[in-house]
C-alpha cells in the first residue's frame, strides 16, 4: 500500500528529501521534477486532465502536502529524519517547535539545559500526529476521499 502522496503527472511518490510538491490550479500535487521539465511549458494533470501553461501560471510549493510528507515520514521511515542542529548524521528523536529543528538525543539533552532553550516544547517523533480537524468532509471532485482540513499555525 502506497502511504505517500504521489505527483499527478509522473505518479512518483513524494519524500521527504525529493522533489518538492507543487500545487497545482486544480489542487492536484505535482513534483518539481515535472514541474522544471514540462514539455513546451504546459503541464497536464492526469487525475483530473486540466492543462496548465506553466507560462500563464506561477506555481507555489505545496505547504501542506510538505507537512503531510513529514508526518508520514516521521510515523512510517523516521529512520529517515536526521538531527538537524548539529547536521551529525544521528537519528533525531525530537522536533522543537520554537527553533523548528529535529535534535538527536544528544542535542534534545543540551537543548533542555540551556537557560534559553529549556523552555522550548520539545515534541518526541513517536508521538507525532498531524493537527487535524475533528470533522472529516467528503472532497466535493473525489468522493470516495475524506478531507482533513490542517490547522493553518500548525508547526510539525
């Protein structure tokens, strides 16, 4: 079973450190790999068949597939998610949501004893779940999918 949102042109699944995902006008995710190398500047999605002229249209990085991404590769492959304070290779165990950094055990004990940092909700990766409404919509396009709709401050 396929967990990871996949592009609607080339159906790669997205990971955490591959091609970003784009939104596309028809909400559809599309990689950046697709998005660079549109033949004559124009895009189709295959999901639901729009064009788009890449040209016309200026696309935004998709901030909530990004953050779906990374919940999903913190609760299926979080062997994947790396201390980023340090840059050490060592696995993190936690996310600060003051500093947005994943620390490894190392850096989580530091992080927690320095005056400035030690009041920083530190949030350990195996307790990871998307902030999410408590009321799923039926989407209007796909109504065999359920909407979830992201607490927009939400910080992973």
């Amino acid at each position: 079973m396929d967990i990871f949102p996949k592009c609607s042109v080339c159906h790669q699944q997205f990971v955490l450190k591959g091609p970003a995902p784009y939104l596309l006008p028809c909400l559809h995710a599309v990689c950046e790999t697709c998005v660079t190398s549109a033949a004559a500047g124009v895009i189709s999605c295959s999901t639901c068949q729009t064009e788009v002229n890449l040209t016309d249209t200026s696309l935004q990085k998709d901030a909530v597939r990004q953050k779906e991404i990374f919940h999903l590769t913190a609760k299926h492959r979080p062997t994947e998610l790396l201390c980023t304070h340090e840059d050490d290779g060592n696995q993190a165990v936690c996310w600060c949501r003051e500093c947005e950094e994943l620390l490894c055990e190392y850096c989580q004990n530091m992080h927690s004893s320095f005056k400035l940092t030690r009041k920083h909700v530190l949030q350990n990766l195996s307790d990871f779940k998307p902030a999410v409404s408590n009321i799923p919509t039926p989407c209007s396009i796909h109504s065999h999918d359920t909407l979830y709709l992201l607490i927009r401050d939400a910080k992973f």
